[in-house]
C-alpha cells in the first residue's frame, strides 16, 4: 500500500524485499527473522502431516489449539477466554485484522488508529467502506499526544484499532495510555480491536494486554499471532480472543475469506504455546541483544536512534546525516551501501508523513553476523 489514502498497489514491505533480491542487499526492511523457530515446534507440524492432518480444520480453528491459546492467556495475563466461544484461529493476524474490520466497519463509520500505523490497517478500512482517523505518536518515545488522541474520538468512532507493541516504532506504550484509550471507548460505546502480536518482543518492560485493563474486556477484540513469537512467519497461524458475539461475528466474515487455516501448523502452535517459560524468556533476551548490536551500528553510521522497547524494529532519524527524504533513501540504500530498510512516511497520511519524513525503520530479527555486517556497511554513509 502506497500512500494509505489512495489505491492499493504493491506492498512497500514486497518492494523492498524485491529490492534487496535485486541488489544482493541485506534485508533489515520486511520484518521477518532469518533463522527458523524451535525445532519442537517443525517436529510437531511434520508429525501432524505423517499423521493425517490434511484435511480442512474446523472454521473455527482445531480444538487443541484454541483451547493452548487459552491456557496460554491464563498463564501470562490471567485471562480465561472459553476455547469454545470466545477464541478463533485465523490465517495469520493479517485475516484476523481484515475479518474484524469488515464485521464491524462499512460506510459512515470512523476508525481510529494511531500513526504511523501498520499498513494492512489503512487498507482493510478502505476496503471496509469506513474512515480512518488518525492520532499521532511523538518521537522521542513515540507515545501518543494525548490530546490529539481525545480529540480524534468521534460520536462515528466505531473502533479504535490499537497496536502495542507498536510496528513500525517500537513503542510500548504504558498502562496510563492504555487506560485512557479504555475510557475513551467506552465515553463513546466504540468497540477495541488490539493487535498485540509483538506480546512477546519486549525489552524490561512487561505486556499489558488491554483485554486485562478495568472495563475494557466487554468490548475488546485481542489479535496475535505465531509468527512474531515462534517464528514461523510462513505458517500463517494466528489468532483471536474476545466476547463471544464479538468472536462468532468475526467468525462469520472468516468463513467467506479462508474458511479455515492451515491444519498442521495448527497443531504445531498448540504445542509452541506451552512451551516453557525459558522459551519465552529467550525470545526476549537474544532479541535485545541484537536491538543492541544493530542500534550501536546505527549510531556509528551517524543516524539518530530511538530505541524501542518492544518489536524487532528499529527506527532512526536520518537528518543528522544530512538527508530529509527516508523514502528516497530507502529506494536507494540498497544499491548505495547493501541495506535494504522500511521508510517509515508509508505508514502515514500526508500530514504524519510530512512529520516523520526522515525517519527509516530497520528489522533487527537477523543472525548477529548478520546483523554487524550490515553495521559495517552502514558505517559507509557517515
Ligand atoms: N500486525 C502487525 C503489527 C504486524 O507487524 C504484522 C506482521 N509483521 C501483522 C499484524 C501480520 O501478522 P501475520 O503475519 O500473522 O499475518
Ligand atoms: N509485518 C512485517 C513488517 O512489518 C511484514 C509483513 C508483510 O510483509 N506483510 O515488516
């Protein structure tokens, strides 16, 4: 999507990967880690095959799995959604965001996200036949200006889209924001639909899933997602978690876009999450060793860093090097220095455009090596 208020074209994370293809460029643009998730987890999704789990899976999602996904939100948050009623299997959080949005948006209704935003959110709104306002988040941390945020509630909101962790900025936004955000929506009997696919990816902060907050559970809709804490991008297994007649609206608009999700990996994931806490515990230590690895790099080569405390993004200011237009640069940093990385105006409207102009996203899910090569190539620029 390029330009999220106007026609939807080719992805900007497909453009530069197919950039980077082009160019032999190291690939810290799509968010994707280059070394596959634990080996428990392919063993299972073979022996589910070898065992026949071929066929279609209930549209709703196997059992086994809804009923993990449960267990799992028990365990972390506290949370006890019925496996039965108030939990859906989705193909990736990308069909859990789009079926979500088309049950409960269409025309003369307003969606509210914050900006940047991720950009499926720009686009499933449009295909909703909905709007979509925007609240800005400041650099430094990335935060919400609060007032903004207030003033971008309408008597037409109809959903506030939240993402926390946020993709593309690495923000985590703490429990006050949130509990405004809860008290927004319910002053304007609007529904939350939140995207905590990165629940995992935190640095010394912990996840508040809003689901958890005071008076928020009646009308939040919580999506995540295997592929950011397991990494199997490629399986496509999400989910979602919410009230039943929220959940079996949503299921009804699943039925007509995939019908059902891919059986195996279902099975898989169900054993992914009840991995033990060690698991968990490492996904977060190594992913903030190479935060730091990368970001080190980043400031040597001269770029300004803002570093996250969620994600496996890494987003810059590129002014101090003298360059203004990160959408520029990130077409011509592959051929330049071999880096391919994410502009990040194409999360954005005009306006936030305008305001983030010179800010670039980089991935940092790669091997170490990896990682301080594409550091050393950066040093190139300064
Ligand atoms: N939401 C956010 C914020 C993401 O960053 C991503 C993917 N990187 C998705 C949703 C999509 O998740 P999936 O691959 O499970 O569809
Ligand atoms: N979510 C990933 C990112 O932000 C990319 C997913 C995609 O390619 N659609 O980089």
């Amino acid at each position: 999507l390029l330009g999220p208020d106007g026609g939807l074209g080719v992805t900007i994370f497909e453009e530069m990967t197919t950039l980077a293809l082009q160019t032999g460029a190291i690939n810290l643009g799509q968010g994707f880690p280059d070394e596959d998730g634990p080996a428990e987890i392919k063993a299972a999704a073979q022996a589910a095959i070898a065992a026949g789990a071929n066929q279609y899976a209930p549209g709703k999602g196997i059992l086994e799995l809804r009923e993990a996904v449960s267990v799992h939100q028990h365990r972390f948050y506290g949370l006890a959604p019925d496996p039965q009623t108030e939990v859906l299997v989705t193909t990736g959080a990308t069909e859990g965001i789009a079926a979500s949005l088309l049950a409960f948006t269409g025309p003369g209704d307003e969606v509210l996200t914050f900006e940047p935003f991720y950009d499926s959110y720009g686009a499933v709104i449009g295909l909703s036949g909905a709007t979509h306002v925007t609240a800005p988040l400041l650099a430094p941390d990335f935060f919400p200006d609060m007032d903004a945020l207030e003033a971008a509630f309408s008597d037409r909101t109809r959903v506030v889209l939240l993402n926390n962790p946020h993709n593309p900025t690495g923000a985590v936004f703490p429990r006050r924001v949130l509990e405004r955000v809860v008290e927004l929506a319910r002053q304007h009997d609007c529904l939350i639909i939140t995207d905590e696919v990165y629940e995992h990816l935190t640095f010394g902060v912990s996840h508040v899933p809003v689901a958890s907050l005071p008076g928020a559970a009646d009308r939040t809709v919580t999506i995540s997602s295997a592929g950011k804490t397991f990494s199997f991008t490629g399986w496509k297994i999400g989910w979602l978690t919410g009230p039943e007649g929220l959940v079996s609206a949503i299921r009804t608009v699943k039925q007509f876009l995939t019908y059902s999700s891919g059986t195996p990996f279902q099975a898989a994931i169900a054993a992914g999450l009840a991995l033990p806490d060690e698991f968990y515990e490492g996904i977060s230590a190594g992913l903030r060793h190479k935060r730091d690895i990368l970001s080190e790099g980043l400031r040597a080569a001269g770029f300004d860093v803002f570093t996250p405390q969620g994600t496996y993004f890494v987003n810059v200011d590129t002014a101090p090097l003298g360059i203004s237009d990160s959408v520029d640069l990130a077409r011509r940093l592959p051929a330049l220095v071999g880096v391919a990385a994410i502009p990040v105006p194409v999360f954005c409207h005009p306006q936030g455009a305008e305001r983030t102009r010179s800010l670039l996203r980089f991935a940092f899910c790669k091997k170490v090596e990896v990682l301080e090569e594409a550091a050393t190539r950066l040093a190139a620029l300064s």
